[in-house]
C-alpha cells in the first residue's frame, strides 16, 4: 500500500506541493479550450441567426450567445454544470429526469455484469491454466469475441434475451459481461502461471495435490494481475452497459439519456450524461483501487 | 547408527538440451545412513543439486537405483519424510512468518490450533521467537532463511535436505548460522543431506563429506570424519579441522576442479 506523507505548510504550499495543482492546471486549459471551441463550433448559426434578425452584432454578443444557445453544436461548461445541477440536485432521484437514477440504473448493470464477468473470466482462466486442451481450443475463441464490434453483437443479445422474456438489467449485464470477461481471463491466466519454479517445487516437496496448490499459491500470486485487469474490466463494463441502454430504446440509464438527447438534438443534455457517465467510472475504478490497496496491504505488501 | 536411508547405486542422469546433452550425475554411488550429516561439495555444475532433487524426487535418474528409506524417492516424498531448503528461502510473500512455517501443516491437514504451536515451538528452535507476524520483507535474508529452516523442521521429518540454504549470506551470518545449525542437528538427530561450496563449512558441519566433480557430475571421495560433537567455531582453528580441510582440497584438486 502506497502511503502518501501528507503535505504541510500554508495552504497554497499544500495545494503546489499535493496533486490539487497540476489537477487545476489542466483543468483551466481544458475549460479554456472548450469555451474557445464552442465559439468556434457555434458560432456560424449564431451569425445565420442574427443576420436572418438583421441585428448589427459585435463579438461580444457573438461570443455571449454562442455560449448560452439552446440547442448548441458543442454546448459551453457552465450550461453543461446548470443542467447537471438541476438534473441532479434539484430533481427527486426517483425522478426519471435525475441524472442520478440514470446513473443508478446504468451503475447497477455494470456492477452486476462485472461480476458476472469476473466469476466468468476466472472460471476459464482456471480452465486454460489447468486443461492444456482448453488453452488451444478456447483461447482463439476468447480473443476472437473481442475483435467483433460490440455495437454488432449488443442488438442481437438485446432481440434474443428479449424474445427469451429477459428484458431490463439482464440482458445489459451479459454486454457488460462479453466485453469484462476478457481482460479478467488474460489477467488470470497471466497471474494464475506467475509462481516461480521454487515456489512450485516447494508445494511437490510437500505432496500438495492440484487443488492446495492452486488455493495456496496459484491464486494468492494473480491477485496482482487480478486487480490490473479488473481496473480495466469495470471502466468497460461501463461501456457495455451504456451501449446495451442504446438499441433497446431504453426509457432509463445513461444510454437512453445519450439516445433520446441524440433524438431531439439537445446537446446540453447528452454532454451532461458524458459528464455522469465518466463520473461513474471514475468512481468504479476508484472503488476497484481501494479495494486492491486494502487486499494489498493484507497481504502484506511492501509498502 | 549405521541403519542407511538413502542408497543410490549407478545413478545415472543426462538432461537433454537443445546442442549437446548434459551429463548431470555419472554413475552415482553413495550410502547415507540415519543420523549422518552428509555434505556434498563441489564447484558449480558437479551435480550435488542435482543429487538432491533427486533424492527428493524433483528430478527423476535416467537410469540406475535409488531408494530413500526402503522406498522409492516418490514414495518417500508422498510420504512426506523429508523437509528441503532451497538455496533462497522462498517464503511466499503474502504470508506472515508464522503461516508460512504453517504452510505445510495446513497442507497435511493438522487443525489451525496445532499448526499455530508447532510453528511457534520451530519458530522459537531457530531462534525467531517475537517475529511470528512479521511479513517476509520485514527480516533480514539470515533470518528469512532461518524461518525456511522451521518451515522444513516443523512437520518433523526424518531427512533434511538442503541446498547450499545459507549461501546467499554473509559469512558472518553464515558462521553464526552454522554453529546454530550444528546444536540443532545434534538435539534432533536427523539425518542431513547438505549441499555446499564452501570447503569449511562442509568440514565443520558433517560426519561425512561427499566431493564431487563436474563434467560429467560424478563423486570422487567420500570422507569419513569423527569430529566432536559439541564444537563450536574455534573448532576451525584446530589441527584436526585443517587435516580435514587439506584433504577435501586434495580430493578437489584430483578432480581437476581447480583447472580452468
């Protein structure tokens, strides 16, 4: 577990010593650039605008309305923040206009998919390591799976588990779960085969049968390679959830947001979804690393 | 005493590699009876490894006998019956000390409460009484390989074999590790196969000293020694250890072991 000596001094000392510097840095370039972009990107409809209106304009209006316009080409921040603050903070999160219950009902298929793809990925990461027959014959297959968009395989899965009578938290979870199992079965298989020699012979020394060895060793040693591949697996489990939300015409979730957002051209309304959306991510990978340090430092990890 | 636990008559092993095969162990015949302390010494590719693993079925003989106490070396491991040392300790590293020594009493089954003081008492044999939940990092490389040592000691077997298990450290931690060794040994009574390259430290641990030579890996000499059993280091100052010394390094010289 990596342990981080906290800064002392004044504030503005902690704040150019700690991360909240170059964080803000980048952050006050991105909005810069966004800002300059959405003049940029809007401005040729709000000149078509006011020259239809016959208003003699300056480039302060120009950039004033180019900011503020209701159904802009690149929405500006602070149009994007208000939607977020009234879609979250002002709104019931029982609502079907709060962002939150969006996040909710996205969040759920992706955490329930991760874990189908995690019992998934270890389960034929166990098999590859143990069956050398499974090697050959599954792991083309695996890596093939990958190589097929997902935006190709989603309506298929959404049509055949909906005929089935899976509708809803389902069939999203199985897209999350195509696309997370991957990086969990090369992670494992990875993990799973890192005992050195030594440490394998000493387990023959002592007659430990397959099973001891595989309890005792061979999965204590991939949960550094377990962790590696599940940051990558939840932040695309994600991914497949929100694409699932999109051939459906789901009423709820990010995707429907992005979807319906796309529908009637409010574009204020899908880059407040981008926003919640990476939001959850952010937070899931975030989830996924604390649970890595505290396993870590259970296990008695170097600090 | 003189009841024998390893008997390997013509023992012959050749791995194949990809250009010329290697001849590891050339007709290998060697007797070790309960209660010895053997050391098999020799310069590096000699086989006395080899002859370990061997012995402890981690390799198996192209060809010849080899039986360890009365059976088979794969019944003898089935059996458990010897602890081995490796050359690093090979703690596993997201286990605190204890729970590595308990390691192999969890693998025979014993319940958590007879793991935990039998793992106590070795951990208190070799002197690590206080650092039972520390984690491996946290000792130094001695004391890593003093806590290999219980690990080996703690399901009780007859045989201890060890590979060079204090070669990667000081010699001052080396000596230290020796004497403690030896007062150990003396108090159990095990029969000790003890790999090693360094001259005095074969002397000042065996009854008996097993010189081996390389290409192919074969024993040139097999001797006897008859040393007091209570010695400590200032034993290696006497005649008596020099006369011993002198010989391993004559036996050595014959087999060519000193030429380029």
């Amino acid at each position: 577990m990596t342990t981080r000596v906290a800064p002392s001094g004044t504030l503005g000392q902690r704040i150019y010593a700690g991360r909240a510097f170059p964080v803000s840095v980048i952050l006050t370039l991105v909005l810069i650039a966004w800002y300059a972009g959405a003049v940029y990107l809007n401005a040729p409809q709000v000149i078509e605008k006011f020259e239809r209106a016959k208003i003699d304009w300056t480039v302060g209006q120009l950039i004033d309305a180019s900011w503020s316009m209701g159904r802009p080409v690149l929405p500006s921040p602070h149009q994007v923040a208000i939607e977020l603050y009234k879609t979250t903070v002002l709104k019931n999160v029982t609502s079907k206009r709060s962002l939150i219950f969006h996040a909710y009902v996205t969040g759920s298929s992706t955490l329930l998919g991760f874990a189908m793809g995690i019992v998934l990925g270890i389960f034929l990461a166990v098999g590859i390591v143990h069956v050398q027959t499974l090697e050959k014959s599954l792991l083309p297959w695996i890596i093939a799976s990958q190589t097929v968009p997902i935006l190709a395989i989603a309506p298929m899965v959404i049509i055949i588990l909906g005929n089935m009578g899976y509708t809803g938290l389902l069939p999203k979870a199985i897209i999350s779960m195509y696309l997370c199992f991957f990086p969990v079965v090369i992670g494992m298989v990875k993990g799973l085969r890192s005992p050195d020699p030594l440490q394998l012979d000493l387990m023959r020394t002592y007659s430990a049968t397959p099973a001891q060895v595989f309890w005792k060793l061979r999965l204590a040693s991939s949960v550094p390679f377990l962790f590696t591949s599940l940051k990558v697996a939840v932040a695309i489990s994600l991914v497949g959830a929100i694409v699932g939300e999109l051939p459906t015409g789901a009423q709820a979730g990010i995707g429907a947001r992005l979807l319906s957002g796309s529908y009637y051209g409010q574009t204020v309304q899908i880059w407040s979804a981008l926003v919640v959306a990476s939001v959850l991510g952010m937070v899931l990978v975030y989830a996924v690393g604390l649970t890595e340090r505290i396993v870590a430092s259970r296990m008695g990890q170097r600090p | 005493m003189s009841e024998p636990i390893i008997n390997a008559e013509k023992l012959n092993l050749v791995f194949e590699t990809a250009d010329v095969p290697v001849h590891a162990l050339s007709d290998v015949d060697l007797q070790i009876n309960k209660g010895d302390f053997v050391s098999l010494i020799g310069p590096s590719g000699c086989g006395k490894t080899t002859l370990l693993r061997v012995i402890a079925d981690l390799e198996k003989p192209t060809s010849g006998k080899i039986d360890v106490a009365g059976v088979s070396p794969e019944k003898a491991r089935l059996n458990r019956l010897y602890g081995y040392c490796f050359q690093a300790p090979v703690l596993y590293p997201w286990r605190s000390i204890i729970r590595n020594v308990t390691l192999p009493l969890e693998l025979m089954g014993l319940s958590r409460r007879d793991c935990q003081q039998r793992a106590k008492e070795h951990l208190g044999l070799v002197g690590l009484e206080g650092f039972e939940n520390k984690f491996p990092w946290q000792l130094s490389g001695g004391m890593q390989q003093r806590a290999s040592i219980a690990r080996a000691l703690c399901f009780e077997p007859e045989l201890m074999l060890m590979d060079e298990p204090f070669g990667a450290l000081d010699e001052i931690t080396r000596d230290h590790l020796n004497e403690q060794f030896l007062r150990l040994w003396g108090s159990t009574g095990k029969t000790v196969v003890f790999v090693t390259h360094s001259i005095s430290e074969a002397v000042f641990l065996s009854t008996k000293i097993v010189v081996m030579s390389p290409r192919p890996g074969r024993i040139l000499k097999v001797i006897d020694t008859d040393l007091p059993p209570d010695r400590t280091l200032d034993f290696r100052d006497t005649a008596k250890f020099q006369e011993i010394a002198h010989d391993v390094r004559m036996a050595l010289r014959e087999g060519h072991s000193y030429d380029d």
